[in-house]
C-alpha cells in the first residue's frame, strides 16, 4: 500500500524542535543575562537553562527515535508487500505474454494449413470436374459407336441366315423379297471404312448377280463365308470397345474414389483447422485483455513502490539530519556550559557580568546578526534542509561565544561556506544527471531489443514444437495406416487364395459332371438311334426306345443344370477376381500416398528439429545478452532513480536555497556597513 502524504506528514520527526530551542536560548542568554544582572547570579542561572534544554533536547530525540523504528518497520513491510506484487505482476505479464506468442503461433500455422487445404480441395474439384466431363464424352463416343456395331451385327446375321436358310433350300431365287431386302441394307453397310475393300467387292458382285438366274450355291456359300468373316470383325470391335469402355469406367471410379475420399478427409481436417483457429484466436483476445489490465496493476504497483521508496529515504534523510544536528547542539550546549563553568567562575563572584547591562552598542550588533539568523532557520523550515537550520544553530552559538566584529565575520564565512557547498553539490548532480540520463538511455535501448528478439525467437520455438508435435502424430497416424492396409491385404490375398481354391476344386467337379453326363447321353444316343431306325419283325429282344428317351432327357436335365452350375461358378469367381484386383489397386494408390506423405513428414520433421535446436542456441545466446545487460540496469537504477527526490525538484530547491544564503548574506553585509 502505498504511503500518503497526510501519513508522511505524521510519520517525519521534527529535526527542527532542538534548534528553535537553541534560538531561543541564545535569545534569552543575550537579553535575560542583561536584564538579571542584578539579582541573583546569571552564570548561575544560564547553567541552569543550558541543563534544562540538553534534558529537553534529549527527550525529544529518544522520543523521534522511537517514532523512527517505527517507521522503519512500516517502510520495510509495505516495500515487502509492494515487491511481491510487483514481482507476481511482472510473472503474469511474461505467462501472458507468452500465451500471446503461442497463439499467434497457432494462429499463423493455422491459417498456413487452411491455405494449403483450401488450395488442395479446389485442385482436387477441379481435377474431378474435367475427369467427369471427359468420362462423359468417352462414354458418348462408346455409346454411338456401340449402337453402330450393333446394327452392323444385327444386320450382317440377318443376312447370313436369309443366304443360309435359301442355300438350305437349294435355290436362291426362291425369296427374291429377301434377297431384295439384302440389296438394299447391305450396300448401305459396306459403304464404311469398318471391312476390307476385297470382302466388300465380293458381296457386292453378289448383289449384283443374284438378279441373274445364273447364281448358283457355289457363289452363295463364298459370300457366307465372307458375310462370317465379317459379322466376327464387328463383333470383335465391339468386344474391344466395350472392353476399353469398361476399364475406362474402372479407372475413373477409382480416380473419383480417391478425389472424393481424399476431399472428404481433407474437407474434414479443414473444419477441424478452423475450430483450432477460432479457438487460437478467442485464447489470444483473453489473453490480450488480461496482459492489459496485468500491466495497469504492475505499473500501479511499481509507482506505489518508487513513491514509497522516495518518501521512506527523505524521512532517513531528514532523521539523519536531525540526529546530527540534535548531536551538534548538544555538544554546543556542553561547550557552553564548560566554557562558562571555567572562565567565569571567578568573575561570578566579583560581579564582572554586570557589565553587560551596560554594553548596549554591542548587544545591537548582536540583534543584527540574530536577524540573520532568524533568517536562515526560516529558510531550513521552508526548504526543509538539515543542513540551513544546522548552519543558523551555528551561528546562533557564534554568537553566544563571540562578539563584536569577530561575530560578522565568523557567520560570514558560515553563509559563504554553505553557498559554495551547495553550488558545488549542484554542478557534481548536474554531470551525475546527464550520466544517468545517458546511461539508462542505452540500456533501455538495450533491453528492449534483446527482449523483443526474445520474444520473437520464444515465437518462433514455440511454432517450432507445436509443428514437431502435429508433424509426430500425422506420423503415427500414417504409420498406423499403413500398417493397416497391409494387414487388410494380407488377409485378402489368404481370403483370396482360399476362394480360388474352392473355385478351381467346384469347377473341375461341374466339369467332370458336364463331361460324365454328355459321354452317358452320347452312349445312349448312338445305341437308340439305331433302334430307332430298325424297326423289328419278329418277337424278338428290342431297345426300349421311350425309356431311352425318358433317361436321355434327364441326362440332358442333369447336363443343363451342370452347366448352369459351372456357368455361376465362373461368374462368381470372375466378379470375386475383379473386386480383389480392384481393391488391390485402391490399396496400393492408398499405400503410395500415404508412404509419399510419410517420407515428406519425416523430412519436415527432421528439418524442423534442427531448426528447433538452432533456435534454442540463439535464444540461450540471447538470454545471456539479456542478463548483462540486466544486471548493469539493476546497478545503474540503484545509482540514477533510488534517490530521495528527483532531480528536477532537487535543482529548483537548491536555486531556492543558494538565492535566500544569498539574501542572508546581503542582510548581514547591508547591516555591517551601517
């Protein structure tokens, strides 16, 4: 708590009390040595007054002295309390401060990592977007191309059965509305690029010649044959197309299954970032206003403490002053006294002071210089200086021990004396000033840069750490990942063996049933059709032609179900096939990826941990900078602000005080030479 000026004022001794008393003393030794001059013995009576104020003088002081451990004692636990708060101020104010840095830290390596992901995100979107377009229009072009072979091939088995049913027949011209049919569609065909020129030459001197009764079978199975040729070409294309069309398909679902889960992930991590932004930023306002207010209450608390300094050391100062004048007095009290009880104890006895009643002109100079020194105890009051109210009981007791001109010169050189002190005082605090002002200039400077290179550098390692722990877990997690996809592919490629191994085992068993089931049938076949063929004549043994029958067609039963069985059997592995090399392909790009990514991790890991550890040299190096730069601080503020007053308050009271010596002086000086 810092101390009030209603306080001070109760608190300061009064070093004045013993020297007034002096003053009065000397007042009453010049003119009540007169007055009693003839009653009584007044070397009796001076001894007396001389006894009675040292008790006054030294009660007064063992009373201050009381006051003054008092006092201390308070000075010493308001500073102790004052210090601790200021001390917890200036802690809260580096945690704060620190706290500040460490968000602006997340904050930049947010927005950083939301730049990236909103970068990456509009890429992958755009790759996506032309990906889709360009699927679009290949599966356009398939499509119109597959509707033209499948009109090529409709129309090329059309023609090859209406040829082959009329060859059948044994005579062409018997249908010419089918033959026309064919003049017309197949013209139209052929005039593609699809079919060699020979085979289209040839079908179409076919044409030509079928109007002709000439056309014979010859020629018709010739352009079957090539008709054959043909329709295999188209449905050849087509199978090709429709291949290239489906592993196109495959491939842009996998391209788009990738965007999109990579999209979702990083749309995800996206919203994850923006949170740890928003929560950077609202620590960084809390910490903002509570760095504000840590610094009022610090700056309070120092300005408490300085104040509290400054009133604590003027009232040591003034309690030492005291002391010594107190002590001064009291020596010159007991001067007095022994000087007294030695030179004058003769003289007592004789009468000899009576003098002193008739000694007038010297008493008025007396009364001229106690206006001087009435003069210089007023001025020791006002400016509150020790040393003036010493320098008028000084002159005071030289002018109870002395007399005539002896007295003017003595206080003269007192006066004098205390001018030069106090100019000489003023110059040495003068070059002390601008030493001081220089000084904590520079040091100041000082401070502040290595702080705020301090400050920057604990930003700059706290980024560090906080991207060597994001770095560590993105890691783990991909370690974690990938560790995962290899196991996934090692249980399917077991899976995967397993199932083909049942596949190839259920396969040869349907096989080898077809195959059984067509050998039996065949056997069957080639007995009963004989039977079928001779009929018998006699009562004799004969095959059993409608049991036969009756047990073909459950072979044949038997073989379709064979067949369809081995037909599923197929497919299933077929479809089982294509999903496990499909997702084989989906976790080796996944694999790719993330081992990609892991690799670039782990080099920006290392790198960031070597920067990390130059950083922390460069801040130790800086902190050592700090700490001598600290230290002279601490010593030079001993030096230049623990004083008792400012500078600029201690100038003007000694202007003050040099200009009433001087006055003094003049007083003393106008009144000698009248």
């Amino acid at each position: 708590q810092a101390v009030s000026a209603r306080d001070r004022k109760r608190w300061r001794p009064s070093p004045g009390a013993g020297l007034r008393s002096t003053m009065r003393l000397s007042s009453l030794c010049v003119a009540g040595c007169a007055a009693t001059s003839t009653s009584g013995s007044p070397v009796q009576k001076v001894i007396k007054l001389l006894d009675s104020l040292s008790s006054k003088i030294t009660a007064e002081g063992d009373a201050e002295g009381r006051q003054y451990d008092k006092f201390v004692e308070w000075c010493e636990d308001n500073a102790k309390e004052l210090q601790h708060e200021v001390a917890q101020a200036v802690s809260e104010v580096e945690d704060l401060n620190a706290a500040i840095e460490q968000a602006d830290s997340g904050i930049e390596t947010s927005n950083s990592r939301i730049s990236d992901l909103s970068e990456s995100i509009a890429e992958d979107e755009a790759e996506l977007e032309k990906a889709t377009k360009m699927r679009e229009e290949e599966r356009k072009a398939w499509a119109s191309q597959d509707g033209e072979l499948a009109e090529t091939i409709d129309t090329l088995s059309n023609a090859i059965s209406v040829l082959k049913r009329q060859l059948a027949a044994g005579l062409l011209q018997t249908n010419r509305d089918a033959v026309e049919k064919l003049q017309e569609t197949l013209p139209v065909l052929l005039d593609g690029s699809m079919f060699a020129a020979h085979d289209t030459e040839q079908v179409k001197a076919f044409l030509q010649s079928s109007h002709s009764e000439a056309n014979n079978g010859d020629a018709s199975k010739t352009i079957i044959q090539v008709l054959d040729d043909m329709l295999e070409k188209a449905e050849g294309q087509r199978a090709t197309a429709t291949k290239a069309e489906t592993e196109a398909k495959f491939n842009f679902e996998m391209v788009k299954q990738t965007l999109t889960q990579r999209g979702a992930t990083q749309n995800k991590e996206l919203v994850d970032v923006k949170k740890s932004l928003a929560a950077h930023s609202e620590s960084k306002a809390t910490a903002t206003a509570d760095l504000q207010a840590a610094q009022k209450d610090q700056a309070s608390d120092q300005a408490a403490l300085q104040s509290l300094q400054v009133d604590c050391m003027q009232t040591a100062t003034d309690h030492e002053a005291s002391v010594q004048g107190r002590s001064e007095e009291l020596k010159a009290l007991a001067a007095a006294k022994k000087i007294i009880q030695e030179k004058t104890g003769a003289a007592d006895s004789r009468g000899f002071l009576l003098q002193l009643s008739t000694s007038t002109a010297e008493a008025e100079d007396t009364d001229n210089v106690m206006e001087t020194v009435r003069i210089l105890r007023g001025l020791g009051r006002k400016q509150g200086n020790m040393e003036i109210s010493l320098l008028a009981s000084k002159a005071a007791n030289t002018v109870a021990q002395s007399s005539g001109a002896d007295v003017f010169a003595k206080v003269k050189n007192l006066i004098e004396g205390m001018i030069a002190k106090l100019e000489e005082e003023a110059l040495k605090e003068g070059k002390e000033k601008a030493y001081c002002d220089k000084e904590m200039k520079e040091t100041e400077a000082k401070k502040a840069e290595h702080e705020e290179d301090l400050g920057t550098l604990d930003g700059k390692i706290n980024k560090a750490e906080s991207s060597i722990a994001s770095l560590t877990d993105k890691i783990a997690t991909l370690e974690s990942e990938l560790g995962n996809i290899a196991s996934s592919q090692q249980e399917m490629d077991a899976l995967r063996a397993e199932e083909h191994t049942e596949y190839a085992k259920s396969r040869d068993d349907y096989a080898q049933g077809v195959e059984g089931v067509q050998m039996a049938i065949k056997v069957l076949k080639e007995y009963y059709g004989q039977a079928f063929l001779q009929q018998p004549t006699v009562s004799t043994h004969s095959a059993d032609g409608g049991a036969a029958s009756g047990i073909i067609g459950l072979l044949e039963v038997a073989e379709s179900d064979f067949s369809k069985l081995l037909a599923e059997v197929e497919a299933d592995e077929k479809s089982a096939q294509t999903e496990y090399e499909q997702q084989t392909k989906e976790n080796e790009l996944s694999k790719t990826e993330k081992q990609t990514e892991l690799k670039y991790k782990t080099k920006e890991k290392a790198e960031t941990e070597k920067d990390l550890e130059e950083l922390k040299a460069d801040r130790d190096g800086e902190q050592s900078e700090l700490d001598a730069v600290l230290d002279y601080y601490s010593g030079i503020k001993k030096r230049c602000i623990a004083k008792p007053e400012p500078y600029e308050e201690r100038k003007r009271r000694r202007e003050q005080e040099i200009e009433g010596l001087k006055q003094a002086l003049d007083v003393l000086e106008n009144e000698t030479a009248f």
